[in-house]
C-alpha cells in the first residue's frame, strides 16, 4: 500500500498563462514561431520566481491544434525557445488542444484539469501560489482551487475575479515576491 508521508513539504507554484503574458499577444492565434516574441523582461521574471523557490508551470489553451491551424511541434518550438531563454526555469508545460467544437476537455480553460495535474506533480500548496493570466478564463480555475489571481491588462478587459492587476511581467512577479517575502 502507498502511504503518502504528510510530513513532506508542499512547495508553491506560479502557473502561468502563455500568450499575453509570457509571450506578446497579438490578437489572434500564434501561426509561426516568428511570431513567438518574448517580451524583454520575462525570462529575467522568471529566473527571480525560480531562484525563490517558486515551482513553475505553463497552462495554456492551444485549440489552434483541434482546429487545425498549427500542431503540436510548434507549440514544443515556441516552448523550447521560451526554455532557452530562461535558462529552464520553467518546471513543466501543460497545453489544451482540443476546443468544445470538436470535443469537450476538462484540460481546456476555464476548467481545472491542468492546474490540478501540476498540482498533483509536484505537491504544490494551492493556497500558497499564485495564477498570472490575462483573460478571465485563467483566473476562474486559479479561484476555485484557491490559488491568488493576478491579471496582466493585455488586450483584454479587467476580471472580477482578479484580486491584482498589473501591466508587465516585472510588476507580476514584484508584487509576488514583495508580498510573501514582506
Ligand atoms: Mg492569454
């Protein structure tokens, strides 16, 4: 029988939307790693999460792939050019390529699946780690699972559901490491 040690330490975790917040958003799906551009202060954000301590992990809706638009390899190339960037901050990509037109998924946001497999992986404190988003979509799982919501104000409109709002990466992961360091 598995017994599972209660003693084991939870980590805490930043997930993390993809397009509009670790890439540039451009309003429209990403056809061609070109078009894949890292704003200037993310991987440094990234390397200042990691080196706190921070697991990361990526959820991502790609339904660009069910609707045939792209395919997986480009989503693993933008993935990998992010990874390069950063040094390999990041702990661990999940993406959704289904839409409900052509199947319905419990990975796709705003449902949780994602969230809860990163959770599950790496025995992370929901209530210790934070969700960075940008569309309303991103922050209904973060809520229902009780991690703590930032908005990142892209090209889209503020959520009720977030209890921060910022405009850069930088000022994300500022306003994480100010408010659980002191
Ligand atoms: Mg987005």
């Amino acid at each position: 029988m598995l017994v599972m040690d209660q003693n084991v330490k939870k980590s805490k975790c930043v997930f993390m939307d993809r397009d509009g917040v670790l890439n540039e958003e451009i309003g429209r799906h990403i056809l061609t790693i070109e078009e894949f551009v890292i704003p200037e202060d993310v991987p440094n954000g990234l390397k200042r999460l990691k080196e706190a301590g921070y697991r990361l992990v990526v959820v991502t809706n790609q339904s660009g792939i069910a609707r045939g638009y792209y395919d997986d390899k480009l989503v693993d190339d933008c993935h990998d050019l992010l990874q390069q960037a950063c040094d390999h901050a990041i702990d661990q990509f999940y993406y959704a390529p289904l839409v409900d037109s052509v199947s319905k998924s419990l990975m796709r946001k705003p449902d949780s699946l994602m969230f809860e497999k990163g959770i599950a992986k790496f025995n992370v404190d929901a209530n210790a780690s934070w969700m960075i988003g940008d569309k309303e979509r991103d922050l209904v799982p973060a809520k229902k699972l009780g991690i703590k919501r930032i908005q990142i104000m892209a090209l889209v409109e503020e959520s009720e559901l977030a209890e921060h709002r910022v405009h850069t990466f930088t000022e994300a992961v500022d306003l994480i490491l100010n408010t659980d360091q002191g």
